[in-house]
C-alpha cells in the first residue's frame, strides 16, 4: 500500500504539469451577447463581431462595430505587438497565456494622456462564450469620452451558415 501511494504521488505532478500545459484555443467567429448592443433613433445597433484566428504562437483578433473592422495580432509569448487601438492611437501589446486565461496588457497613447488597459480572455467550459474582462486606467484625468474602470463583455460563439441543419419530414 506503501509502495501504491509513494507512486501516486510521484505522479501527481506530472498529471498537474500537463493540465498546466492544456492552452486555450480561441479560435472562432462571436458576437457581443452582452451588454446589449445600443438603441440609437429608434433602432437597435448591429451588436460587435469578433472573429479571432489562433494558429501557434500568434493570435489575430478582427473586431467589426459600426461597420469598421480592426484587427490587432497578439504573439503569445509574451513578445510586444504593434497595433492601433479604437480611434486610431497606436497601441503597444503583450499577451500571455496563464493556465486558460489569455492576458493582453495594452499601452496606448492618446493626446494628453497614456492608457493602461488589461483584458483578461477566458472561454466558458462549454466553449460556447467568450468572457473578456477589461479594466482601464489613465495617466491623467482628461480622457473626455473614453470609458475608465472595469467592465464585462460577454460573446457567444456564432455558428457558420453552412453548418447550421434544418430538419424536413
């Protein structure tokens, strides 16, 4: 009996290690399922798409609101990235993976100010949602118009036309 659990526990952190190692892989097409999208002169806007494409150590995330797309490439070990964040400022980004969390650390300046934003990606057990947690800061108080603090956006996974099945009798 010794000898069985002296083993089980040899093993242990092996089996820890490789769970460890399991890296999300979000690849996908989503729309924004919550916050509602806005209603603006009577109609409902056209809620945020998000398609990402995650091959390796590289993430390409293209997100379509209001007709515009922009798309950032995120390098998953850590190297910083060059894009250009909402409004046009340039951003400065590193990405990790930390267990099933994708950790992307953004540095954008906008005129007066640096902002420091956080997003935090995780995808539901079922794989059905994509959960970004954002949290903002600024250098300075005169970020008119931008939104500061932490917030949630929730997206679902967005089926393929082809792959949807209708059922006839």
């Amino acid at each position: 009996m010794r000898v069985f659990v002296s083993g089980l526990a040899c093993l242990l952190p092996f089996a820890a290690g490789s769970f460890a190692q399991d890296r999300p892989n979000f690849s996908g097409s989503y729309v924004l399922a919550w916050p509602k999208p806005e209603i603006r002169h009577g109609k409902t806007q056209r809620p945020s798409e998000l398609k990402v494409v995650q091959h390796g150590r590289v993430l390409k995330a293209s997100l379509t609101e209001r007709g515009k797309t922009r798309t950032s490439t995120y390098y998953l070990d850590g190297t910083e990235s060059k894009n250009v964040a909402a409004g046009g400022a340039p951003s400065s980004d590193k990405a990790t993976i930390k267990y099933r969390t994708l950790l992307i650390e953004s540095t954008v300046r906008v005129p007066k100010a640096t902002l420091a934003i956080e997003q935090k990606w995780q995808l539901s057990p079922d794989s059905r949602h994509l959960i970004i947690q954002i949290t903002a800061t600024a250098t300075a108080a005169a970020v008119d118009g931008l939104p500061m603090g932490s917030w949630e956006n929730v997206y679902i996974r967005s089926v393929p036309k082809e792959s949807k099945t209708t059922c006839r009798r």
